[in-house]
C-alpha cells in the first residue's frame, strides 16, 4: 500500500481508526492466546492484555507521527498501523519503519504477555476447580439431582457397565468412606464421566435434567458472567469517553488544539488549512485565540513559514475576531521578542500594515526600524514600549 497518495484526514478520525482496529486486533489476539476458555473476561489480567494489545498501536501510530516516518492524518498510515502493527515493530511491513528502540520492545512485551497468559490459565483451572466443588456439593447434598446425574451418565457413555461396575466399587469401600463419602466419590465418577462423555454438551444435557440450576447454567455455561463483566467495562469506557468529551470539548481546549494542529512542524498543507478554518471560527467567538496564536510567534525554533501562516491569519479576520484591534496590535508588539529574527521582522510588517488600516500614527523612527540579528534584549524592549504608545 502506498501511503503517500493517502487521503488526509482530521487527526482525531485517524486516531479513531487506530483505536478501533487495535480493539479488533486485540480481542483476535487474546483469543488466539487464550482459546475458548471459560470466564477468562471475567479477570483483571485479561483485561489488562486486552488494554495493553490496544494501546500498542496508538502509541506506535503516535510515535512513527512523532518521528516523520508518517502522518497522523494519513488513511493509509492508519489502517496499516491499526492491523500490522506487529510487523512493524519486527521489522517485516517494508511501507513503515519503526524507530530502532521501538521496535526492542516488543520482546519484553511478548514475554510480559506469555507470564500473563500463564495466570489467567491458571485462575481458570482454579475457578473451574471450584465450581465443580459447588455443583458436587449440590448434587451430593439432594438424592434427586444425584439419580437424575446417574441417568444422564449411563444413557451418554460409551461403557455403562464399566462406569457401573466403578460406582460399585466405590460402594464396597463404604466401611472406610462413610455414606458421604461414598455418595461424594459416586457423584464425582459420574460428573467425570459426563464430561468425558460429552464434552461440549454435558452442561447443557446436566441443566436439562436439573442437576445444574438455570441461573448456574446462564451464568458459567453460557458464559453471561463475561457478558456482563464486558458490558460493564464498556459502560465505564463510555462515561469516561463523554465525561472527556465534556471536559475537552470547550472552546478554549479546541482553539488550543487547532493552534497546536497549525504549527505542528510534520503537518501536512491541507491539515493546517483545516486548523486554519477552525481557528478562524474559534477567533470570532473566543478572545483568547488571539493571544494563543501571537504568543506561539515567540516559540523558539519556529518554522517562518508558520509564523506567516498566523499572521496572515491574524490579518485575515481582524474585523470579526473579538476583542479590540489595539489589542491585537499590543500582542503583536509583545511578540518582537521572537528568537528568529526573520520572523520579528515579519511582525514589524503586520503591525505597519494593521497601524496603517487603523489610520494610526507610527513615528517615522518606528517605521524605518527593521529587525536585525544583532538586536539585543534591551532594544526590542525599546521597540515594543514604541509600539504600545502607538497603539494607545
């Protein structure tokens, strides 16, 4: 696939697909580890591999964006990302090459996940341990459900008279055991030899013959213990999700992340057109956009042309941004503390440009002064106080 000719979309739905195919993936690999056995969605460890198997993609996606290798707004990038992000990380996918110290970590990651997958057996065999303890218990303590077991048994084995001649073996061991212990041994032959009987089905032909209540065959049988446990881990993803909905989607957090999506220095032109049409928005209802974007022409090592990009910006929606025009020309000033030279001289222009529109008067000292290398901190402190007495 090759990404370059890749649609571009808004980093938030590129993100978006990462995170749904990582959950697909990440379901596809628990299973493949774990198989079908029985409540393992029910433990923590499993979730937290399933979680782990999701987060992978979205922090590799985040840093192959982080180290130009490709887009955050790339289709393409996301798509590979979100199904192959194994291979990138071995090495094997040729479109995208993850950074050398990312691709170590997946060793140690295997090998967190192999002593996971140990535990959850583990838990598993012990869970399963203990509910065949409280279905014997059950069975044993209610002669009716231990005669019913005994006739499921004889009609699905392979060899009744084998399993009875065991059962009466069990019996003539009575002085020794007890009647309960006998009727216990009995009742765990027989629940034995239902399993081996019929493995996928014993639970079922046991439910139907009430040896095992409804609420215990719902719950372990048809597995509704993990059905719910999921539902409700779900349920929380979603409160969660609209709680940061809530919280982030304000318009200041969405002014700040448009003004970080347009100096982003890998972002793509059509991204930075798009976080230029937001903030264009963003800067007719909120004051503080203006002061976010001005202050972002200080940021050392800024590309110039961003700077040109806000300060056209600036220029373009001085009519509709809210808050005074001498305001903006006071933020503008502040900004000629800018490392970059080329970029002080850049806003010198604007402000001539914005003072001239408002038909105000700039000393012919201020007009003639242009941004210099050599500028010193004390100078451009001169020019700013020259700018503010302008702009009063």
């Amino acid at each position: 696939m090759d990404i370059t000719v890749s649609p571009d979309l808004p980093a938030f739905y590129s993100y978006l697909l990462v995170l749904l195919l990582g959950l697909w993936s990440a379901g596809a690999q628990v299973s493949k580890r774990l198989g079908n056995l029985p409540g393992k969605w029910i433990m923590v460890n499993t979730w937290s591999l399933f979680f782990a198997y999701t987060g992978i993609p979205l922090a590799l996606f985040w840093l192959l964006d982080r180290t130009n290798a490709i887009h955050d707004t790339s289709l393409f990038a996301a798509i590979l990302v979100g199904v192959g992000y194994q291979q990138i990380l071995s090495g094997s996918l040729s479109n995208i090459k993850a950074p050398g110290d990312a691709s170590s970590f997946l060793k140690p990651f295997e090998a967190w996940a192999a002593a996971i997958i140990i535990q959850i057996r583990d838990r598993v065999a012990i869970n399963d341990g203990q509910f065949d303890e409280k279905l014997l218990s059950s069975i044993v303590k209610d002669q009716v459900k231990f005669d019913s077991l005994k006739q499921v048994v004889m009609v699905h084995t392979a060899d009744p008279q084998a399993l009875d001649t065991a059962l009466a073996a069990i019996a003539a061991k009575k002085p020794i055991l007890g009647d309960a212990g006998v009727l216990t041994k009995q009742a765990a032959a027989l629940y034995m030899a239902a399993k081996r009987a019929s493995p996928q089905q014993f639970q079922y032909l046991l439910h139907k013959s009430d040896v095992i209540p409804l609420r215990w065959y719902l719950w372990y049988a048809k597995e509704w213990r993990s059905k719910v446990t999921a539902i409700a881990v779900a349920f929380v993803l979603l409160c969660a999700a609209a709680a940061c909905e809530i919280r982030l989607n304000t318009p200041s957090n969405q002014a700040s992340y448009f003004v970080w999506r347009l100096h982003k220095e890998n972002g793509t032109e059509i991204d930075r057109y798009r976080a230029r049409r937001e903030l264009g928005r963003y800067l007719a209802t909120d004051s503080e956009v203006s002061a976010k974007l001005t202050a972002l022409l200080a940021t050392p090592g800024l590309p110039v042309a961003t700077a040109d990009n806000i300060l056209s910006l600036l220029i373009e929606t001085r009519d509709r941004a809210t808050g005074s025009s001498g305001q903006l020309l006071s933020l503008l000033a502040d900004a000629l503390r800018a490392d970059n030279s080329d970029i002080r001289e850049r806003i010198q222009k604007t402000l001539l440009y914005l003072a001239a529109d408002r038909q105000l008067t700039v000393p012919a000292e201020l007009q003639n002064w242009n941004s210099d290398a050599k500028n010193t901190a004390a100078d451009l402190d001169t020019v700013i106080k020259q700018w503010r007495t302008v702009v009063r």
